[in-house]
C-alpha cells in the first residue's frame, strides 16, 4: 500500500467512524498471512484496525465471518480490534445490533453510505493516473468489481 492509499483509508477511518487514535504504517506484516493483511492497521497502543468493504446484503453469516476474523486478530495481539466495515447504501442489513459472547476483546462497526461506490473508485483511479502513478493489483481488482457495484439503471462506467 502506498502513502496515499494509506492516507485515504487512515482518513476514512477517521471520519466515517469517528475513531481518533492515531493509526501507524505501515501495516503489521506479522497478520498478513493469516488475516489478509491489506487493510489492517494498527494503533500507537498496539490496537487493531481493520477496514473492510461490503458489497451485497449483510446477513448473519456475514456477521460471524468478521467476529472469527476479530477473534483471530485478537488472538495474535491480545489488544482490542475494532472491524470498520463500509457498504453501499443499496445494501440490506439483515442483522440488528447485539452484543457477541467471546473471550475476545472487539467492536464491529458497520457504515453505509449513500455514495455510488464506482464513482469513488474511478476518482481514485483518475487521480493516481493524473498523478503520473501505476496502478497496482488492488486497484485493477476494483477497476473489475466496478460492474458488480453499479445498479443495473446506473451501469454507465
């Protein structure tokens, strides 16, 4: 991940989940091979941050896909992990808020906005190019998912 991406999530973060810990970089590559790695992050204390984006509705397997990945976060650093996850707001949530039973020590936090996430993704896109800067695997991956964001009215990218 480079400075910008890094900046651009860092203040996603910030914003959308109100969160004002200051978080580190680069990322902890000790959680890359177990937990993906790519959007992990950690605080000056040693805390967890994980972003995460949802596309679909969120249901109860979802749900219980992030809590294992909270528990194996918490796991590897017995501090608290907080799991920020941002869908589109098109996406139904099928799961109300509760409390999870678990030795692990994590919130779960859920955020949808009203922005057409393919337009944000072209931004980006648009800028990194502008900027003269190659985009990497990541980015071509969400040039692909585009398709699968748009609503069918609204499939003009």
């Amino acid at each position: 991940m480079n400075e910008q991406d890094f900046e651009i999530k860092a203040k996603i973060i910030r914003e959308t989940f109100n969160d004002k810990r200051k978080i580190k970089y680069p990322l902890c590559e000790n959680f890359e091979n177990t937990c993906g790695g790519e959007n992990i992050f950690t605080t000056e204390d040693g805390q967890v941050i994980d972003l995460e984006l949802f596309i679909g509705d969120f249901r109860e397997g979802e749900l219980k896909k992030y809590v294992k990945l909270a528990e194996r976060l918490y796991d590897k650093t017995e501090k608290h992990v907080s799991i920020y996850i941002i869908c589109p707001d098109a996406s139904r949530i099928y799961v109300k808020e509760c409390e999870i039973q678990s030795e692990a020590n994590f919130t779960i936090k859920l955020a949808c906005f009203n922005e057409n996430p393919a337009q944000l993704i072209l931004n980006v896109i648009q800028e990194k190019l502008k900027n003269g800067e190659m985009l990497d695997d990541d980015d071509i991956f969400a040039i692909l998912m585009i398709p699968l964001m748009c609503k069918t009215d609204n499939e003009i990218y």
